[in-house]
C-alpha cells in the first residue's frame, strides 16, 4: 500500500502514540524497551495507552490501512494467537456496523440524496469527463457524502480507460453507475484480481471509500450469471 | 515457567497490604487494576498463557512478601518480577508457540456469517445497550476525524476524554474476551468427541 496516503503512511499513522506503536511491533530499542515495559506494568495510564495503539493497529489493519512497513511485524506479534483472532473479529465488526448494510446502501436512497446524486451528475456531465470540476466539490459534500461515476462499457479501439479522479476529505461512498439501461445486472467489481464489491441487481454499485485505494479496477456486469458488459477505469487520488 | 506453590490466605493478605499501605486506597480495586496490566503485558510479549503468567508473578511477589522480605515499592518490584517470568515462559515456548508466523491474505471483512461475525453480534448483543451505543459511536470513523469525533462524544456526556478513553476500552477489552471465549466454544463443539476406547482396553 502507498505511503503517500496519509494515515497509511508510518509517519503520520497517530504521532500520539509513537512510543507505544513502537513497543508493540517490536521496534524499540531494547534498552528502551526494558524502560517502557516497567513503566506499563506499574502505571495504568500507560498500559491503556498501549491498549488504545494497539486498538489502532487492528482497526487499521481491519481498514486495509496498515502502514505497510508494519504488517509482517503485526501479523506475527499481535494477529497469530487466539488474542489476536478475537481482537480483529472486534476491529472487523465495528467496521461493519460503523457502515449502513449493502441492503441499506441498495435500497433506502430516497428522496435529498437521491435528488442530489443526480444533482452531481449534472455537474459532471456539464463538465464533460468523467471527474468532477473544482465546483463540485460542494455538492459532493452535500450528497452525504457520496461521489457518483458514470461509466461507459469498454469498446473496440477505445483508446484509454477513463480516470476517475475522488474528491479529497469529504467522499465516504463512491458510487458507480453503470450506463446501459437495465434493471437485471449483478455488478462486480474487481482490483488486481481481488474481489472489492458486489452488488444487484441493477444499474449501479456503492462503495465505501476507504475500500478502495488507486489502481485500475474492472467492474463487471453479469446477466444471467453471464458477463455481458465490462467497464473499465482507472481510480486517482488528487 | 517453573511455577510457585498456590496462593495461601497469609500471602494474598500480605499483598493486599501491600498495594494499599496506608489503607487510603482499595486493595481489592489496586490488585485487580495489577493483575490486568500483568496479563496484558504478558500478551504483549507473546506468552501464550498470559493469565497464568500473571498469576505466577503475583504469587511470587505475594510470598516474598509474606516471607517478610522489605519490599519498598511493589509495583516496581513486581514489574521485575514479571520480566523475569516472562522470560522464563518465552524459553519455554517452543519457536513455532512463540512466534508463530502465520501469513495471512489482504485482510477484507469476512464473509457473512463466519463464526467470528456471529460471536461478535452475539457478545455485542450481550453488552447493556449504553455501553453497546458507546462502544460503536466511539470506533467509528479513523485516523483524524475519529479524534474530532470522540472530543465531541466526551463534550456531549460532559466527561473528560480520557474517561470516555477508559470506558470504551474496557468496553472494547470486555468484548474481545467474550468473543475469544465464544470462538473457543465453538471450537471446542466441532472438534471430534475423544473417543473411549482406550478407557475401555
């Protein structure tokens, strides 16, 4: 994973708890290290803050945010015991309710958003590629959040993937719409060969932001259990 | 880890002493809040029984006591005490307990209905529902809009943030010590009945 990312990068990932980041991935010289583990054992503020870094860690990585300097380190510190299993179920399930559900996500976009997704849109076309101009960072704000791409499905001697380009800070969805007018797709889509979201059926698909991370995706739509269209892009970040 | 004799009542009571010397502060509170930092440091380090871990450092320091040696500061004393025994459990460990490198693919959330989705909801559900809304107001978001978002979840109860930090902790340890729990469980329910035979030859 890129460094370039902000909180993916070591540097930036909680500056607050260097020290304690430091301790658990077994980074911290070892006369140091005799130091701090006195210091956990006898002050309770300290061992919470070690607690809380560790927290951090399995959230992260949970996240696929873990700087990537220290994944070997955490996976073989902290993730292979029974403890570790547990601690990532934790991480894994909060981040699963700090999100609406798919069907949710599906279903229940009525009304404001709805109308401002379009809204967006509109703002898209009118710019006429396939990124939002500097004006509609706003709006993009006001739609809850969510970034809505329109994709065309890949052609003969087309000559490039188009560029979508994520409004910095404020997206917390991307959403996908495929152009083809059909209520009867199942949409998948796909990084690297690595399974990233699925959705149907229908025309478009929601992701969560901090799913996705730049690269090349391929978003297939199935009918019938057959691939009928592909589309193609390639996600950047400002 | 060679292991000390059981805690006997003279030694528990000498340590209880100990913790809270001028009577000012709960013993029992000062034992415990030890106990759990001894077994959170022993995890941290890689002892695979952490819990035992900790109890052999406090019955070793609860018998010195007892045995009437002056121990000043037995906080200090006892984080000695605990290098030592950490020490002696991770040569113990055989390399592949130890550290047991396991290589695990991208992480992504796990599929519907895996025994650790289901132990999760079930231990979460099993949280009264202020701690369970505490708990999963506090996690949301991450890196800088999670601290902006706890300031505010600590502005709004009227409580310090380090409260709320302490509160969404334990909530947190709590709940990850009733999943491995459940894990163990179900586990334990798929594993293969021992069979009797041998009993029986």
């Amino acid at each position: 994973m890129p460094d370039s990312l902000g909180p993916d990068s070591a540097r930036n990932f909680r500056p607050d708890l260097a020290r304690e980041l430091e301790y658990l991935l077994g980074q911290m010289p070892r006369v140091d290290r005799e130091t701090f583990q006195g210091q956990l054992i006898e002050n309770s503020d300290i061992s919470d803050r070690v607690v809380e870094a560790e927290q951090e860690l399995f959230d992260a990585y949970a996240r696929n945010r873990l700087p990537g300097e220290w994944r070997a380190a955490f996976e073989e510190r902290l993730l292979s015991t029974p403890e570790g299993r547990a601690k990532l179920a934790v991480a894994h399930g909060l981040l699963r309710r700090s999100r609406p559900s798919t069907r949710r996500r599906w279903w229940i976009f009525s009304g404001l958003a709805a109308t401002a997704a379009a809204a967006v849109l509109l703002l898209f076309t009118t710019c006429g590629i396939l990124r939002p101009c500097e004006s509609t960072q706003p709006a993009a704000v006001a739609i809850e959040e969510t970034q809505v791409f329109e994709l065309a499905a890949i052609t003969r001697g087309q000559a490039q993937r188009p560029k979508l380009l994520l409004v910095p800070n404020a997206t917390r969805y991307l959403e996908l719409r495929v152009a083809e007018p059909a209520d009867s797709f199942e949409l998948s889509l796909v990084l690297d060969q690595r399974s990233i979201a699925k959705a149907g059926p229908g025309t478009s698909l929601r992701v969560d932001r901090q799913l996705l991370e730049p690269g090349i995706y391929l978003l297939t739509a199935f009918r019938n259990g057959t691939a009928s269209n592909y589309y193609e892009f390639e996600l950047v970040r400002p | 880890m060679a292991l000390s004799a059981p805690l006997d009542q003279p030694s528990f009571d000498a340590l209880l002493a100990a913790l809270s010397p001028d009577g000012s502060s709960n013993a029992a509170d000062a034992y415990e809040a030890l106990r759990l930092r001894l077994i959170r440091f022993f995890t941290w380090e890689g002892c695979t029984l952490p819990e035992d871990a900790a109890d052999e450092t406090i019955n070793r320091v609860a018998q010195k006591l007892a045995a009437g040696e002056k121990i000043l500061n037995v906080l200090a004393y006892a984080s000695g005490v605990a290098r030592l025994v950490a020490k002696e459990a991770l040569r113990g460990q055989s390399r592949e307990q130890h550290r047991q490198v396991l290589h695990f693919p991208a992480p992504k959330p796990p599929e519907p209905d895996t025994a650790e989705q289901r132990c999760f909801e079930q231990s979460l559900s099993a949280l009264p529902e202020e701690s369970r809304q505490l708990l999963l107001d506090y996690y949301k978001f991450d890196a800088q809009a999670r601290i902006a978002h706890r300031n505010r979840m600590a502005a709004d109860r009227n409580i310090s943030l380090n409260s709320l930090r302490n509160r969404a902790l334990r909530l947190r340890e709590k709940l990850e010590t009733s999943i491995r729990q459940c894990l163990e469980s179900k586990r334990r329910d798929v594993s293969p009945r021992r069979d009797t035979k041998d009993d029986h030859a």
